[in-house]
C-alpha cells in the first residue's frame, strides 16, 4: 500500500528531480500510519517480492524479515515462527500456543491455520517485538499482518501461469473491477498448483514432499456515500501434502525416505469477514466479524526403515510393514472474533485507537496411534473451548516541534476448558480408559510505552518498553493419558522488551532502518523429548535474547534498485529449574530454533524495451538469503547448519502480455528444520524443498 505524494515538501524534491522512495504504511496496529515514523521496528514485503505460487509462505516470509525463522516440521499444525529469540521452546503445546501473532487482514488466526497459502496479497507486514496492545493474545515475540487486495474498483483481469521442474504447475485468475461504479466493486482470485515431489522413496517408487493446493478468494465492497465502506468477503483453500517426516542425514543418497506408506497431510481453511466502517468527521467506527473452519488432516508412517534400522540395529526391509508404526490425526477448529474500534481521523494531530474484541475457539483433536512409544498408544478424542475477551487503547501524541509520545494498554481476560477421553490399544502399561475435564481462567494486561524525537522531516529516533504475553492453556496431546495422568497445564508466558532504533529516509532515494533490543521472558512454555527414556516433558522455562536489526533500501541508478537487510541473536537460557533439565536445558543454552545471524538481499532491474528496438519493459531480479546456525534441542547437542537461498527471475512484460524464467533455491541447499542423533552416525533430520526452475506467462487485458 503506497500512499499518494501529497507533502509539500515531496513535490518540492519531485521539481528539483530528486529520487524519492514511496512512502510505506503500515495498517498492522488497527490505524494507518507511515511506516518511517512509527516507533517500532517493521519490515513490510510488497506485492512484487511475494511468489504467487510459493509452497512455503512461512519460509517466504521469514526468509525476507531479519531475525525472524520458520520452522517446518512438515506437519499442518505443528509449524510455528520465533521472532527475535522469543520462541516457543520445542513446539506448539496447543493451537493457541505461539509466541508470533498471524492475521489476515487484521483477522486473527491459530497455530493451526497459520502461514495458508498468500492468494492475491497486496503486502505481508512483519512487526517485531510484543504486539499485545493491538494484535492481543500471544503476540509475545512480534506479529504478521496480511493486507489483500481489496475491492477498490480499480479494473484488473489477469492470468498467471507457470511450469517447471519435479512436475510444477501454477495457474491463477484474477478479476476484479466496478460492479456499480462508485457504489458495488467486486474483486475475486482463483488458484490452482501441483507439484510432484523432490524426495525419492524407493518402497513406494515414486516422490514424496508433494503439494496440491487449490484456493480462492472474493470480495465485494459496498460505498453507498463518502462515508460508508462495507466490505465481505470469503475465501476457501485447500492444501494438500505427502511431506516425509524423519530422515536419515548419514545416508549415502541423502535425501531419501524409508516410509512404507504414503504420507497424507491435509488442510482445509474457509473464512468468511465482513468489515463495516463509518467515517465521521473527527474519528471513525470499524466492526469486523469473522468465521473460520479450519480443519487438518496428518498420516504417516512413524518408523522411517532407513532412519529406524540402523537406530535398532535392523536391516531396513525389517521394518517394512504398512500395518504397524504408524501416527493418525485429525484436527478441527471453528474460530469466531469480533472487533469494535474508533480512530482518530488521519488529519487529527492526535492518532489514536480504542476498542474491544472477542475470540471464541472451538478446537477438537482426534488421534489414532500405534508405534513403539508409550506415550504415543491408543485413541485420543480431546476437546478444547478457548474464549478471549479484551478491551484496547493506544495513542501516539506529538510534543512540540521535534518530540512524540505513544503508548498503548489492553486489558484480556482468558478462559479455556478442556476435555480429554483416551481409549488404549492393548499397549502394555497402558490403562483401559481415561477422562479428564478441566479449566483455567486468567485477567492480564499488556501495553507499550515509546518516545520518538524527529531529527528532520526525514530522520528520527525512538526508544520504547513494551510488556508482552504468551497466554496459558493445556496441553493438547493429554500424552500421558494412558497412563491415568490428566494433561498438564502450562504457564502463561510473559515478557519486557526493551528496544532504540533510527529510521531515516534520504533525499537521494536511500532508506534506512536500524534497532536494537532486549527481550527478557519469564516462563517460557516448554515441550522436550529425552530419547533415552521415550518421555515427553512439558515445563515453563525463564530465558533472555538481545540483538540487532539493520536494513534499508536505495535506487542505485534509473530502474536498479537494492534492498537488504541483517539481523543478529544472542539468546540463551536463565534460572534453569530441575524439571527443565530433564529436557536437557542448561544455564545459558541457546534457545532452539533461533539463528544468531540472518541476511537477506535483493537486486531489481528494470530496462524500458525502447533502449533495445521493442515494447515494454524487461526486468531482472535475484534475492540471497541466509540463516545462520541454530540448534534445534534443548540440550543444545543438535546444531543446524546454516543455509543459503538464491532466488531469480528475468523476463518480459508489457501492458497486456508478460514471460519470464526462474529459478529458486539455485544452489540447491535444503535447509534442515529440526535434527535429532539417535545414535553415532545415526542423524534423522526434517528438510526443506530444494531446486525448482521454470517459466512462466501473464495475460491481462
């Protein structure tokens, strides 16, 4: 979203031919501001450099904001994101367990539909740093806000296609435009992808890590006067995989996979929002309500024979048995919210936003399992309500000439209860049945305080405080069920961090971001696994991280442009309890999954085709991406190597017709999501998609 060059002193720079960067806004924090002058630290990926056919939003995302990492355990619902060194340590522990709030169009969502696949988006706003004031529960670490397209009347008629490698195929129709000009605008989208797979399993004798994905979006935007926007939309998506899960690291003709069935991962996502919004002349009122159906489908096959046989000392083929060792489980999740806020104006002096919200999830978990794990035996049915209601309120306030003041305050009150029934399968050790019902309740506050001086028109400073929280709840697997042990509740995560940063916007077409921080948590929410004894321990855990942050942009020469960015993460644990280190933490261990050292770089080229005797335009791009070493236990024994993406696309366009070739992950290096050492020389890891390259076509008329 780019707003309009309206400042006196912009159109002053724009006669005297002075390259000027748009301006940016933000709209993550319920109001619209310039994102160079809130006092924050943000990095908002535009449409251009989002991949409409991307498998790995999450990755995709991450990859492009510093200090922020996915991690992918190839399983729908069990994916989550740490920002900054504030991570859920080991794994989600129940649907609302994730310390990185993740909405669409201001919509909230769960661990579960987080990171969909990005269907007509105009941008993808990443807000480091707690987010509770306005994002509300568990945006401890930071938040991700997902701006569509909207109905805006603007005409726009388009096909996008693309074939590849390892079977890729890409397909997408847009239309949108006036249904009544200046009262009805109608905007829909529609896709359509496949792709075959990248790693081989002989068992099966065809390629796993495969994806189907079909989605659609529409909208339609009803303005009956100057002060009346009504926006509805819908959307539906369905995403379908046969990820591998373990694998064996040390093999020879690595990466393969040993499962002897195939693996089925499903999710399926509807939504419907309608968004009302009545303009006043000194503040404005937005009601937003909104339905989600999400529903996750994971099977597999939990004994990869090339990973299990050496760990057990076994030839492969001994463990090939399609009846035995496998993990069934479903998922389903109605989540309804609804917002009411009043802004300022956007000319008042004074910005400001306050309201009230209300989330309500109603989550099953179905889980079908016979393996050689205890814990992992028998049948689960659980269910879970979570409710949430807040009230919110947050203001920025100019001092003088050069000084401003913001803060924001929200007041939530938590309740969830759960249901747990578990039947066994004969296991031994394993009781015939067990129930459990129980509840929790919890009032909290968040807030955020912050000062910003502007040096100039275009440079400031700021420095803020802010309380984050990682809401309590139970855990979703009752893993010990089994054996007459209710599930546990875990501790409500909380946190202060501490950040100074600079943003200055030259006169020369140069932008620059910078920030440092300190995030200090108390009772992180911990899930670990101790091999030795086939446990599973679940705890709260204290830890701190602090780092940096330094990105910016610059228009080298006419149609060459560069964006990069960097960011670093020291973290480490603190006052390790005893129950923490029977998951193997220590004092000062790193907290997994978090890199120390992220990068990312960008180079755009754009040739009018009139220098070369043609039409339109030809462009050209490559992105570099790194993630630096992390360690993926809490014992801090499994290192992940880092890893390095290079993207690149050259082509074509006019104004009706556009081709292009591309290539991602150029050199092929498969990033590693999570590593765990069975036994010397026996290393199962969960991997990345590798190389991909193709073409691709644009029609638009």
């Amino acid at each position: 979203m780019l707003a309009k060059p309206a400042l006196s002193q912009e159109a002053a720079q724009a006669e005297q031919g002075t390259t000027l960067l748009d301006r940016i806004v933000l709209t993550g924090r319920k109001r619209t501001e310039v994102e160079e002058k809130a006092p924050v630290s943000a990095t908002v990926i535009q449409s251009k450099d989002i991949s409409p056919s991307g498998l790995d939003s999450g990755a995709d995302i991450a990859r492009k904001a510093p200090n922020t990492n996915f991690i992918d355990y190839s399983r729908f619902g069990d994916n989550y994101l740490n920002i900054r060194g504030v991570s859920t340590l080991g794994g989600p522990l129940n649907s609302f367990d994730s310390t990185v709030g993740f909405s669409i169009d201001g919509v909230p969502t769960s661990v579960i539909g987080f990171a969909p696949p990005l269907l007509d988006v105009e941008q993808v706003e990443v807000l480091r740093g707690p987010q509770g004031t306005t994002f509300g529960r568990n945006a401890l670490a930071g938040a991700i806000n997902v701006v569509s397209r909207p109905a805006d009347g603007e005409r726009d008629f388009r096909i996008n296609t693309e074939i590849g490698s390892n079977g890729h195929a890409f397909v997408e129709g847009i239309a949108g435009g006036w249904i009544s000009p200046d009262i009805l605008a109608g905007r829909g989208a529609v896709r359509l992808q496949k792709y075959d797979g990248d790693v081989p399993n002989p068992y099966l004798d065809k390629d796993l890590g495969g994806a189907k994905i079909g989605a659609a979006r529409g909208t339609v935007r009803y303005t009956p006067d100057a002060t009346w926007t009504i926006d509805v939309s819908g959307s539906y998506n369905r995403d379908q995989r046969n990820n591998p899960a373990y694998l064996l690291y040390n093999h020879p003709d690595f990466p393969i996979s040993g499962e002897d069935v195939e693996p089925k991962n499903l999710r399926t996502i509807a939504q419907g929002t309608i968004n009302i919004r009545k303009d006043f002349e000194n503040a404005s009122f937005t009601s937003t309500t909104s339905y989600q159906d999400i529903g996750v489908s994971n099977f597999g096959d939990f004994t990869d024979s090339y990973l299990y046989g050496p760990y057990l000392g076994l030839p492969p083929q001994f463990l090939f048995n399609p009846a035995a060792d496998k993990v069934e489980s479903d998922e389903n999740e109605r989540i309804f919210t609804q917002e009411f806020r009043l802004n300022s104006s956007e000319s008042s002096e004074w910005q400001w936003v306050a309201g009230a919200s209300y989330l309500r999830s109603d989550y099953d978990f179905h889980r079908k399992t016979a393996t050689p794990f205890p814990t992992m035996n028998g049948t689960f049915d659980n269910k879970m309500t979570s409710e949430t209601y807040a009230a919110f309120g947050d203001a920025t306030v100019p001092l003088g000439e050069h000084w401003s003041i913001s803060g924001g305050l929200r007041l939530a009150h938590d309740r969830q209860t759960f249901d747990g029934n578990y039947v066994t399968n004969g296991f031994p050790g394993t009781i015939p049945a067990f129930q459990q019902a129980s509840e929790m309740s919890d009032t909290y506050m968040t807030g955020r305080a912050a000062i910003a001086y502007n040096w100039n028109a275009d440079v400031m400073s700021y420095a803020s405080i802010a309380r984050g929280y990682a809401s309590g709840g139970f855990e979703k697997t009752s893993q010990y069920a089994g054996f007459g042990m209710p599930s546990l509740k875990f501790d409500p995560a909380k946190s202060w961090t501490y950040e100074i940063g600079t943003k200055a916007s030259l006169s020369d077409g140069i932008a620059v971001r910078g920030a440092v921080f300190y995030n200090d948590v108390r009772d992180g929410q911990l899930s670990g696994f101790d091999l030795a004894t086939m446990r599973v321990f679940m705890t709260n855990q204290n830890f701190r991280s602090y780092g940096l942050e330094l990105g910016g942009s610059a228009e080298l020469t006419d149609g060459l442009e560069l964006t990069g960015g960097v960011g670093y993460t020291k973290s480490e644990m603190v006052d390790v309890t005893a129950e923490s280190m029977l998951t193997g933490a220590r004092e000062g261990n790193r907290v997994p999954q978090v890199p120390e050292w992220t990068a990312n770089l960008g180079l755009a080229y754009r040739l009018p085709g009139e220098a070369l005797g043609v039409s339109g335009n030809f462009t050209a791009n490559v992105s570099y991406q790194y993630v630096g070493t992390r360690v993926s236990d809490l014992a801090d024994k499994e290192e992940l190597e880092p890893y390095h993406t290079i993207n690149a696309r050259i082509g074509w366009e006019n104004e009706k017709y556009g081709f292009y070739g591309f290539v991602n992950n150029l050199l092929d290096e498969r990033p590693l999501a999570y590593s765990l050492t069975m036994a010397p020389g026996v290393r199962g890891v969960y991997i990345g998609r590798g190389r991909v390259f193709g073409a691709g076509a644009t029609v638009k008329w």
